[in-house]
C-alpha cells in the first residue's frame, strides 16, 4: 500500500483514477453503484485514504453513509436524488445534520426504495400527461408509506457558452453542438432526450462529452471551462458563472419523503428552515426559483 502511504486523509476522484489506472468515469460509475468507499461533500466525491487501503487489501468495505439509519424509523438519514443548489445549501445552513447523495432522480427513488435514504429531490418529466414525477413514484414506490411534496419550480434551459450566445436560442441550434452529458439516472437526462428527439435531432448530430456531470454544478463549470457549448441546466447556475441562459421550460422539483422520516427531528429542522426569511432571500439571489408551492402534496402513498 505504499503508493497510499503520503496521501491525505481523502483522496479526489482523479488521484483514485491514477491509482486504478482507469479512467475518472469509471470511477464515478463505481461510486454510483457502492462498489468503492467514498463520500459526497459539496457535491464533490471524495474517497477516505484508510477505507480505500482495507478496499485494495480485499478487506470488506465498510458501510457508505447512505446506510446509516436513523434512530426512530430504521431509515438512513440521508437525503438522495437529483442534485439542486438550494436544497444543497438548506441541508447544510440549517443544521439538519442530514448527510447527502445526489446522483440523479432514478437512483434516488431506488435508495429510498430501498430504505438507503429518508428522502430525494426528483424532476423527471412525463410528456404523457406533461407533469412532473408523480407517475414514476407511483410505480417505483407503489405500496410504499411515502409521500410527494413540491420543493420549487426551477426555470431550466440551455446554459451558453459566451462565443455562441447569439448562435444558439433554442434546442434546435445545437445540432452539431459539444453538449455536458448527465448520467443515466438524471431527470436532466430524460429532458434532455425528449427535447433533442422534440425538435428532430438525433444522437448523431450531436457530440456529448465523455466525462459525465454529475450535478448542476458540474454542468454549468463544463460550459464555463470551455470543455462544452451547451448543457441543459439550471437559471441559477446561468447566473452563477455568468453565462447566457436560454429559458426552455419551468420544472417542479418535489421531494419524495418517507413517511416514518416526516417527524424526526433531522427533516423537520430542514423544513422549518425551509419556511424562514433567509431561505426566501436565498431563492431569491439564486435566481430561477419559484418557491410559492413548497409543501404541496401531489401524492400520498399507502
């Protein structure tokens, strides 16, 4: 193990894909799948030095965070799902103390599925009835005591490079375009192949990157790097790196919450903060938000 000898308590991404002589997206893909101790903090993973060694040595790994349960409902105390920058920031400035894993809508309802997290943030779109993500909590979570509650309305749409703001204003512009790919578990992923196969582009016509963006930060840097022309994202990450913005559709972000987490201590913190002045003005600041639903019930399991 001496090649782990002077390394820091937490190693990046790329130092890890250095050491397994693979590629950075194979190791996302095994964090996403548990296969490789790591954490998420701020969106970023890390990967903790010593679980790392036991991994290499074929010791068992030791349990991730997304499994710690709480004390009350046997139901981890994390929340899951697709990755939104004020939910990030409430979980932290509330004091919850509510642990995170974003990486996409589909693998949050699996983990909350599977009682691996209390809650997760979803936007997947349903052009059948052209609404927003009760239909696929009914089927993945039929029968489950969970309940759907309206976060925001965000506006999302195409975040520009600054050279092609005026060469791209709507979905149809980015044939021959180098767009942010997402993972496959991500609502944005789902828009995203709705809205190509909308305006008649097929997968050909376009160039995604090769490295997936996990969150919507991910996303917006892409684009600011110059790595990409466009990527479907957030209003408020627009506004944050200071690229042109191009609104294509508001989308409802709710959270599918586990009934037996609603009154622990950890949730209710969250949602109570969710309801002061400073969360208000934070929406606000960030842009695209639209907070007047949060709380709404659009669907109550069994």
């Amino acid at each position: 193990m001496s090649e782990l000898e002077d390394s820091p308590a937490f190693l990046t991404t790329k130092e890890v894909a250095a050491l397994l002589r693979v590629k950075e997206r194979k190791v996302y893909d095994m964090a996403a799948e548990g296969d490789i101790p790591c954490r998420r903090l701020t969106g970023k993973l890390l990967f903790p030095r010593v679980e790392l060694e036991a991994w290499l040595a074929g010791a068992p790994a030791p349990q991730p965070e997304t499994t710690i349960t709480g004390a009350n409902t046997g139901t981890a105390n994390v929340i899951a799902g697709s990755h939104d920058p004020l939910l990030d920031w409430a979980i932290r400035e509330s004091g919850s103390g509510m642990a995170s894993f974003f990486d996409g809508s589909l693998d949050g309802l699996a983990r909350v599925a599977s009682g691996e997290a209390a809650a997760a943030g979803i936007h997947v779109f349903e052009p059948e009835r052209d609404g927003w993500n009760r239909d696929h909590v009914a089927s993945e979570l039929a029968g489950r005591p969970v309940v759907l509650v309206e976060w925001a309305k965000r506006q999302r749409g195409l975040i520009v490079a600054p050279g092609l703001a005026q060469e791209i204003s709507e979905v149809a512009d980015l044939r021959g375009r180098r767009l942010v790919q997402r993972q496959a578990t991500a609502g944005t992923a789902l828009l995203m192949r709705h809205l190509l196969k909308t305006a008649g582009i097929g997968e050909n016509e376009i160039t995604l990157l090769p490295e997936l963006a996990r969150t919507e930060t991910d996303a917006a840097a892409a684009v600011a790097g110059g790595q990409a022309d466009a990527a479907l994202g957030l209003q408020s990450m627009a506004r944050q790196f200071g690229l042109p913005f191009v609104a294509t559709i508001e989308e409802r972000f709710d959270l599918v919450v586990d009934r037996r987490s609603w009154f622990d201590p950890p949730l209710q913190k969250l949602l109570a903060f969710s309801r002061t002045t400073a969360f208000a003005e934070k929406a606000a600041g960030l842009g695209g938000y639209d907070i007047t639903g949060l709380g709404k019930v659009h669907w109550n399991g069994a």
